[in-house]
C-alpha cells in the first residue's frame, strides 16, 4: 500500500525571521523528497568528499538540589556515563533516523558545563565525507541529554531538557553555518 502525501488547501505559512548567520543560500526544495513526493535517502554519490564537522547543544534544566546531588550520584558520574552514551548515539544516527546516511565517524565528543539552574551540553562530530554530520550532532547531544535525565530522575523528575540545535557546522558544497 502507498502512502502519498495530501496537498494542503490551507494558507502557507508566515515568514519568519531567523535567528542563524549563515552564507548557505536557503535550498529551492527539501532534498529528501522526489518528485513524485515520496521520501527518499539523497543520493551523495556525485558529491566530493570533505571534512566535515558539526556542533550542537542542549540545556537541562533542574533544581539547585540535582545540581548539588550530581557529584554524589550512587549510579555513577551523569556526564561521563551521558558522554559514553552520546558517542554511541551519534555512531548509531543512520540506525534511528529512516533517511541518514551511515557515515564513518573520526571524532565525537560531548562535553558540558554547569550553570546557575542546570547543565549546557555540546556535541562535536566529525568525519570525512560526501554528507554532512548534522545529524550525529544533534542525535549525539539529545541522547547525552536523556541519559543525565534517567540517571538524575530519582531525586526530582522535573528535569527540562530544552534548546536542543545545531550550533556550527563547516564543510560541503553547502557551507558554513554558525549560530548566532
């Protein structure tokens, strides 16, 4: 059974101004469609291959009582288990996103650094190909993410994950991005 896509009668959406400096110009069309509508995995085979690198973040948010339980965790240290976790996130994004890429990675890292009312976590991903490492970026850092969650649920499950997004990335016949 096909699935097709149903064309909207309603009106298209405002405009809206964006929060990024970029010198990619916007794209004519969503490239993981064809022209029948259908989803489809991009073909890179034409595309050369380069560095590429990609940066993303995400925000806990949690009580001072979290924050000043976190060096005394009985499961064990949150960041170097979310970091762990993150890595392997990132390795295994074509494995949970349908129409990502396998890419071979050569560096993931996750890092954080506490703040007032919670934690900021950052991902760096790398590799060399013909396809950017968005994706593992961000897949990276929200599983990162969630394992700080469980491992902190205990003492209050009202912990807030927040703001996850693509910082940078650099490489491709797409340029660069940076967040402002």
């Amino acid at each position: 059974m096909a699935i097709r896509a149903r064309k909207s009668k309603s009106a298209p959406l405002p405009a809206t101004k964006s929060i990024a400096k970029s010198v990619v110009k916007p794209a004519a069309k969503l490239s993981h469609y064809d022209r029948a509508g259908r989803a489809r995995m991009v073909d890179v085979s034409a595309k050369a291959t380069t560095q590429r690198t990609a940066e993303a973040s995400a925000r806990l948010e949690m009580s001072s009582k979290v924050l000043k339980a976190l060096a005394s965790n009985p499961k064990g240290d949150p960041f170097e288990v979310a970091r762990f976790a993150g890595i392997q996130a990132a390795k295994r994004t074509s494995e949970l996103v349908p129409m990502c890429h396998p890419i071979p990675l050569r560096y993931v890292d996750i890092s954080h650094t506490l703040c007032e009312d919670g934690v900021k976590l950052h991902s760096r991903v790398t590799a060399t190909d013909a396809t950017g490492v968005e994706m593992e970026a961000l897949t990276a850092v929200t599983v990162a993410a969630l394992t700080v969650y469980d491992m902190c649920k205990a003492l209050d499950k009202g912990i807030v994950i927040r703001n996850i997004q693509l910082e940078k990335k650099s490489g491709g016949k797409s340029g660069d991005y940076r967040r402002n």
